[in-house]
C-alpha cells in the first residue's frame, strides 16, 4: 500500500520521524508551496523565500537520495492553495489513502489535518529534546512553571556542561557576568552570506511576482537555503562569534544588527539544524577552551531551556494561548510596526532592521517593539500577528509564548513572572539608540520626553491592581508615591497625550 508522507517547510529534516517511518520504495513523499500558507498573515519576503527555496533544495536532496517526491510550485496550475488540498490531490493521483506526518507546530495546521477526509497518522516531533510527556511530567503539580528548573533537569538529562550531577563552572546559570551594554567596536562580521543559486534565483523571482506588497524588503537575499550552509553558518558562528555572545547578548546598536548573535534560528526552526547538535558544538567550543563558560552556558540555555520551555508551555496551553487577553489591550498596532514613520529612534532602527532582514535580535524583540506594544496597550493579537508575519524564524510554536507570554503578559503570567516593562533609561543604558533621537531619554515629562518614560508610569498606573502586590514590583510603586503629586499628574496627562496621539494617527 501507498502512503503519502507529508513535509511541511519547517520540517527540512532527513531524521524527520515521517521520513524514518516511511518506505523509500513505495511511498511518496508530498511537498508543497501552498497560498494558504504563505498569506494567512502577511509573511516577510524574505521568509517566504527562505522557505520556498529551502523546501526545493530539500526535495532535490530527497530525490537524490532515492525518495519518490511529489512537488507543488506555488504557480503550478493545479496548485489547490492549502496542505489539505495538496494530500487529497495527491492520494487521488497515486490511490493512497494514508498519509503519514509529524506532529505541526501549529494548532490551525493541526487542526486541518484531524479534520481531513484521510487517514493521517501523525507521529510525534522527535526532533525537539523534550517530548510533550516529558514538559507534561515537568508541570504537573507545578505552581509555577519557571524555565530556570525545566532548563537543569535538561542538562541533567542531556548531560550538557555537567560534571557528574553538578553543573559546570559551579552554577546553573552564568547570567550575572552578562548583559553588558553597547560595546564601542563589534569584532565579528556577522553571518555568512550566501549567494543566491539558480535555484533561489527562480524562487526570488516568484516571491517578487506574488508577495511584492508584503512588507519587507526581499533582497539582497543572503540566507542559507541548505543544511550544508547552515552548518557552515553555525560553525562560523561558534569560532568568531559565540566567544563574546555572552557579554553582548542584551546590547543593541544602531548600526550592528546582528552584534554577537548566532543567527541560527531561521535554520534551526526549519529543520536544517536540530538543537542537540548545536549544543554539542557550543559545549565542544567550550571544552577546547575556545569560548568562557558564560557565553557557552548563556547560549546552550536559549536552546535547551527557552526553546525547549515555550514549545513546552504552546502544546500545554493549548489552541486558545494566542486569543489570552490578560491585561484587555485593545488598541491597534501602529502604522510605523510597517514601516510608517516615528521620531522615536530604538523602534525606527529596530523596524527598519526588521524589513531588511526580517531579524532583529532578542531585545530588540523584547525591550523595544514589545516593549512600546505593551506600554502603549496594543492588541495582543494584533502584536502576535505582527511578530508572526515579519521575522523569518517565527512559527506559532515558538513566537506566540515570546509575544503573547514573554513579551506582552497577555497570558496572565504563565511565562513571566512580571511584565518586561521598561523607561527609556534602559534602552539608553543597553543601546545607542537615544543619541540620535528627537526625543530626550533624560527628560521625563514635557512634548520632548521620551514617550517611554511617560508611558511606563501610565502602564504601572493602569495595572496598578494587578501588579501593586507584586513583589518585585512594588518598589517601582513606593518610587512613584515619593513623586510629588503635580509631577505625578504631569507624567499621566502626558502619557495621554501620546496615546491620544498614537489613536489619532499622528507620529509620535
Ligand atoms: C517578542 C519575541 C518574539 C520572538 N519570536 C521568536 C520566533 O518567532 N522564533 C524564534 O525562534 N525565536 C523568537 N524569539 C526568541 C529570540 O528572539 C530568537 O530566537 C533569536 O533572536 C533568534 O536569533 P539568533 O539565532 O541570532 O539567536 P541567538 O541570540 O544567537 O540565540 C541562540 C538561539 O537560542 C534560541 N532562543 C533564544 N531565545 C529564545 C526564546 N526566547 N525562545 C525560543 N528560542 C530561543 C534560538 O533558537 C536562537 O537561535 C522571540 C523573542 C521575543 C522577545
Ligand atoms: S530617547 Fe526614548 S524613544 Fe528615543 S531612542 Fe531612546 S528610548 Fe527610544
């Protein structure tokens, strides 16, 4: 008997458990690029290049190595425009009636398969360390769960940068020697830069005919479409980059995109990379002496913990996470999110960034378009969408814990223990940013001030129920009463006056 064995883009992996589960003499393989796919938000360019030109590399790879594939281009004439339609096309062309998967990082896709007129039998997602029983087995009984202690009992289990059953260096976490702010030179060159092939040639030229309105610029077009030039990547990043990940992982700097990032996260999310063998390499580079224990342990936890924890809490949560209101925002994202203009300097960089290379790096993510967002009380969702569409390394998964837990505390507090709320103090602190703004990072109050530092009290303010209790936030309460009373009102009205603004469709 047939099977049909699905491929999703995100699934470019030759250990894939669909693949490891399927017959290479009789089954055939299902890739498609589908419309329903690339539009359900308005996706990057680039992503959609990245994703489109990877999955034909893939392809190509799997036919060599003597698979059957059934490949849908996105402008073929039969192209049905969903996954869905793509297997039932199938199965009717090859008289399958089975198909087999892995588990989707999605709840929608999830969602779609279980109502198909198929047999699907979907397999679980080996490629993750933790598998849902083991996340499941970690919550139960928890009150709250904390990456911290999910994160040791994974070095436990992976044996990563342990000695015995004690942690390498003494300490499970190495985040005291880090966080430096903006450094005056970057050593390292960035990512490498990959030429675009006749294949990636073709697929530019799709995405320009099809997604030329989306925002984003699609080239120059450089990312790595093959597991080969990932690993090239990955291993460029270990030698040059990672040694000083650690001291610069929370600066940002105007004219240093990517600084001491690994850039891994579009290969990795993909299927190029799987994350043990990262780590392995990181720990390797530690154990040759050729990077500190705080760069090594910063980056292995991002991996082994973070990634590991918000997949965890996405399949614990369930398909309701992405609509969690906790805080009932609800104004719309403003136009400069798309590239509309802004006097305030952090957003324009970190959007402009944003188009160019659909990246920006973890505290851009966080403390500056997240940041704005939740100060100003957007939408969740709308901030969740947003995400979604313009990074190249976003699948629900992995993105809708960072928005809606991490970043915009729509999910009560399940991820964060108190909102990542922040004046524009830190901004100044962690970045270069403030040089060049119209506003004033030291200015607190009056039409120059910036909107960070007003909006933060009105944040604080309009919580102030939820979050007075908190302990560690009521300090930031008891420096608010010390204001005296005419300041605090002049902060408030203020804040209003940039809301307004921002209701009102003016630049702020
Ligand atoms: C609001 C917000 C949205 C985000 N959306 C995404 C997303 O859609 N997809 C995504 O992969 N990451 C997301 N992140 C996490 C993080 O910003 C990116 O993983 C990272 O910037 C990717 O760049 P890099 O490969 O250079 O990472 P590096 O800084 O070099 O870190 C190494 C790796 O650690 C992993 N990692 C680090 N932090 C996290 C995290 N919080 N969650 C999961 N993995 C992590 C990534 O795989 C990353 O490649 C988001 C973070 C925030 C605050
Ligand atoms: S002054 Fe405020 S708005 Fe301007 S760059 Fe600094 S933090 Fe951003």
């Amino acid at each position: 008997m047939v099977n049909l064995v699905l491929v999703l883009a995100d699934q470019l992996t030759h250990t894939l458990s669909a693949l490891e589960h399927a017959d290479k003499a009789d089954d055939v393989i299902v890739m498609a690029e589908v419309a329903d796919e690339a539009s359900y938000v308005r996706h990057h360019p680039k992503k959609i290049a990245f994703l489109f030109s990877a999955m034909r590399h893939f392809a190509h790879e799997l036919r060599e190595a003597g698979w059957t594939v059934r490949y849908t281009a996105l402008d073929d004439a039969e192209n049905t425009g969903s996954i869905v339609g793509e297997l039932l096309r199938a199965a009717s062309d090859t008289g399958a009636s089975r198909v087999l998967s892995t588990e989707c990082g999605e709840w929608r896709l999830i969602s779609a398969l279980e109502d198909a007129p198929l047999e699907v039998t979907v397999l679980p997602d080996t490629r993750f360390i933790a598998s849902h029983k083991r996340f499941e087995d970690w919550a139960e009984g928890r009150k709250q769960l904390r990456m911290e202690y999910f994160y040791r009992e994974m070095r436990r289990e992976t044996g990563l940068l342990m000695e015995g059953d004690k942690p390498v260096g003494g300490k499970w976490n190495f985040d005291h020697d880090n966080r430096k702010p903006a450094p005056d030179e970057v050593t390292f060159d960035g990512p490498l830069r990959f030429e675009p092939d006749e294949i990636t040639a073709d697929v530019l030229a799709l995405v320009k005919s099809r997604f030329d309105n989306h925002f984003g610029d699609l080239e120059p077009f450089w990312f790595a479409v093959t597991r080969d030039q990932a690993l090239q990547q990955l291993h460029h990043f270990i030698a040059l980059g990672l040694p000083k990940f650690g001291d610069f992982q929370d600066a940002m700097m105007s004219d240093e995109p990517f600084l001491y990032h690994g850039l891994i996260s579009f290969y990795l999310n993909a299927g190029l990379l799987t994350p043990l063998e990262i780590c392995r390499a990181a720990e390797q580079s530690f154990t040759d002496g050729d990077a500190p224990i705080n760069a090594v342990e910063g980056f292995i936890r991002q991996i082994l913990g973070w990634r590991e924890y918000v997949r965890g809490i996405y399949f614990l949560e369930g398909p309701s996470y992405t609509s969690r209101n906790y805080l009932e925002h609800s104004r719309a994202l403003p136009e400069f999110y798309w590239g509309g203009e802004t006097r305030m300097r952090c957003v324009s960089k970190a959007v402009e960034q944003t188009g160019r290379d659909a990246y920006a790096h973890h505290i851009q993510r966080l403390m500056v378009t997240g940041n704005f967002a939740l100060l100003a009380g957007i939408d969740p969702h709308q901030v969740h969408e947003w995400y979604l569409a313009v990074y190249a390394d976003a699948y629900e998964w992995v993105e809708a814990p960072n928005v809606i837990g991490m970043s915009q505390f729509a999910d009560g507090g399940i991820i964060a223990s108190k909102p990542y709320v922040s004046s524009g103090s830190y901004i100044n602190k962690m970045s270069d940013y403030c040089k060049g703004c119209h506003y004033k990072v030291t200015a607190k109050t009056g039409e120059i001030a910036c909107p960070f530092n007003v909006l933060y009290w009105d944040f604080l303010i309009r919580h102030e129920e939820r979050f007075r209790g908190n302990p560690r936030m009521g300090q930031m309460y008891r420096v608010w009463e010390r204001m005296d009373e005419e300041r605090r009102d002049t902060v408030l009205s203020d804040a209003a006056e940039v809301l307004a603004k921002l209701d009102r469709g003016e630049v702020i």
